[in-house]
C-alpha cells in the first residue's frame, strides 16, 4: 500500500474514533435528570462565588 491509502485508513479511523467520543458524552449529558442538572450548576455557582469572593445569590427566586 502507498502512504497516501494509510493516511485515508488513518483519517477516516479519527472520525470514527471522534464520533464514538461525541455520542458517549452526549449519553452522559441526557443521563442527567433535570434537577440533578440544577443541582450541579448551583453547586458550581457557589463554587465559583467562592473563588471570587462575592456573595451574590443564586437567582434561584426568579420563578424560572
């Protein structure tokens, strides 16, 4: 075989690769129920006001 059929078989072997990633983290993400989502990004608000030193609330009275 010439370079250029390896690189081809290479290429196409990273989109198949790429695409397997995608659709595992996809899985994950919609494995999540809605209020477990809410949870960890108020976890990762209190987390990052933490960091920043400001205590600002979470915006959890809003009704949304």
């Amino acid at each position: 075989m010439r370079w250029y059929k390896w690189l081809g078989v290479a290429g196409a072997v990273g989109v198949v690769a790429t695409g397997v990633v995608i659709a595992r983290g996809e899985r994950r993400r919609r494995a999540y129920t809605p209020d477990e989502i809410r949870s960890r990004l108020h976890d990762r608000l209190a987390q990052a006001q933490a960091r920043a030193g400001t205590s600002t609330g979470t915006g959890t009275g809003t009704g949304t």
